[in-house]
C-alpha cells in the first residue's frame, strides 16, 4: 500500500517541504533509506545522513534548519519520534487489518462472537465462549470452553487458551502463549510418589496485558492467577500458580515466578529474574537482570544478586569480589610476617 506525503502530513498534522505527491510503501532507518521508503531524524548526530539518504519522505522536527541540499521530502512536525511512532501503531493497523472466517476450523454452535472478527483457519473455539467486538484470532489457535475474550484483542497463531480463562480488552497474546495450563501441583506421599493435586482454578488476564510469545502462565490451584490491567510481560516467561502482578508492571525474558506469589504495581523485572513462591514484592520495585528473589521485598527497592542484595550493597559487594585474589595474597604476606614476628619474641 502506498501513501503520498500530502497522506502523512495529514495524518501528523506536519507541513511538507519538497513534493507533496512523492510516495512511499515502506520504512527504513535514514542511513539505510532507498527510494519508496519513509524514515525520520530524532537524534541530532545522525542530521548527516539527512543530506544522503535516498529515502522518498523524512520526518523532521519543525525547527530544522538545512545547510546543504536535500533530495527527500521533508514533513516537519512538533516530535519526529512521537510522529514516527505514530505512523508505526497505524502501519501496524493497516497490515494486521483482517477480517472473516477461514476455513477449516471448529466454531462450538454455543459459542458468542462479536461484530467484526477475524478468525483464522485451524482454529478451535470451545462451548459457551463468548468473544467480544474487534477480536483477531490467527490460525492455529486453541480456545478451550467456556473463556470470555473482550473486544479488541489480537491472539497470535499458535495460542492456546485454556477453559475458564477471562481476557479484558485491548490485549495482545504473541504466538505460542499458553494460558491457563495446570499448575506445578504435586504432592509426595510416604515413600516419596508424587500425586497430581487437581488445579481446579483459572486465569484473569486484566485490560491492555501484552504477553510476548511463548510465555506461559498457569491456572490457580484454587482461585485465579491474576495479571492485572497494563501489564507487559516479555516472551519466554513462566507464570505459576495463583500469582497476582500488578498494575503496569513490565517483566523482561526468562523470568520465573513462582506459586503464589504477589507482585506488586509499576515494577520492573529484568530478565533471567527467579522469584520464589509465597513471597510479596511491593510497589515501583526495580529488579535487575539474572537476581534471584527469595524473600519479601519493600516498596521502591532497588535489588540485584542472588540470594538479592540491596542494588547499593551488591555494587560496593562487588568491588570486594573482583579484588579478592589481591586481597588474599595480601593476607597471606601479612600472616607470613606474623609468624616471622612471633618468632623472633619467642
């Protein structure tokens, strides 16, 4: 699909400088632009490029000023990032804007679907689901019995949704998540044998949850594992049993959080993050990369290190850790001359 620069002008509320009807179909960074395609300049150290692209449109701020000539087509608007993202969400839209049924695929007669769905080929849905407005379900997807999905969601190929599940609106599932499989429920008898405990609960996934791809989080045990409203969770992160993440928190890759565990609002989790279950992380806590989580952590906390250590203790902790090889040997020198000391008082 193309669009004139007259299109995007519009649409960004810019003022174009060159050719209101060059064209464009598709993106690129401004030192890699070719002709057709659009790109943008946020960040003053890349202005050079501005005078060698060959990118058709690029987006400036209002107040750049051209010392040479320039062969692309400005738009100048108040932010260019702002704008470029803008431009982005509605490319975005215009390519993911599909709608219908294919064939072949399971549709249970007691199920609701709402105005305007797309629903891709090999796709089950389940008895008494009810499907909101909006909803885009690529191929492939499973969608057990009795889930509620809200209006604007988009599920990815591949998903599989457990029965019970509840999904607010305007979420993203990315391919291969898994919602609402059992939890890791087992109980060991006298002599040690393993038995299933039934995890008969579900799982609530609130408003505006991104979940990236293969990401999996598990039914409660009793109850539901609740994610709640804003939520942005990485790919390839594992959720337990009866686990709450507050509101807006964000959660890097290789995170695994374990059963029962409450998480509080506006976190940040790095990745390769292990936290322990039946713990309590509060409010606005930053968790850097690859920290191990045993224990309940305090509002604003910032914590790194496994077991965690305060981020301030881990840093100064560290300093020791990498001079411990000069500060053993300088002990050993020390206790050489203690011992020389000691025998010559004897």
């Amino acid at each position: 699909m193309k669009f004139k620069a007259s299109q995007i002008a519009e649409l960004l509320d810019g003022s174009i400088v060159g050719n209101q009807d060059a064209e464009v179909d598709k993106l690129s960074k401004i030192e890699e632009g070719e002709e057709g395609s659009l790109t943008f300049l946020a960040n003053p150290k890349y202005t050079s490029y501005i005078y060698t692209t060959q990118a058709s449109i690029c987006i400036v701020a209002k107040d750049f000023e051209q010392t040479q000539d320039i062969s692309t087509t400005l738009i100048k608007v108040e932010n260019p990032y702002d704008s470029f993202s803008k431009l982005l969400e509605y490319y975005n839209q215009v390519k993911l804007d599909k709608s219908g049924v294919e064939e072949p695929n399971h549709i249970s007669k007691s199920a609701s679907i709402g105005d305007k769905p797309y629903i891709g080929a090999f796709t089950y849905i389940g008895k008494n689901v009810k499907i909101g407005d909006n909803v885009k379900i690529y191929p492939d997807v499973y969608i057990g019995d009795n889930v509620v999905i809200g209006n604007d969601v988009t599920i990815f190929a591949g998903c599989k949704i457990y029965s019970e599940t509840v999904i607010g609106k305007n979420c993203v599932l990315h391919s291969n998540v898994v919602l609402g499989a059992d939890g890791f429920g087992f109980s060991p008898d006298q002599i040690g044998v393993y038995k299933k405990v039934p995890q008969i609960g579900n799982v609530i996934i609130e408003d505006h949850v991104d979940i990236g791809a293969s990401t999996t989080i598990d039914r409660a045990t009793l109850g539901s594992t609740i994610i709640r409203e804003g939520v942005k969770l990485d790919n390839q992160i594992q959720i337990a049993h009866n686990v709450e993440i507050g509101k807006h928190t964000a959660i890097a890759a290789q995170t695994g959080v374990a059963g029962s565990t409450k998480i509080g609002e506006n976190c940040l989790i790095g990745g390769q993050v292990g936290i322990a279950g039946h713990i309590t992380i509060g409010d606005r806590v930053k968790v850097q990369a690859q920290t191990g989580i045993g224990r309940n952590v305090k509002d604003e906390e910032v914590i790194q290190g496994s077991p965690a250590l305060g981020y301030g203790d881990f840093n100064k902790s560290y300093v020791h850790f990498k001079n411990l090889p000069k500060l053993v040997k300088k002990i050993e020198i020390l206790e050489k001359k203690l011992q020389a000391h000691e025998k010559q008082s004897n």
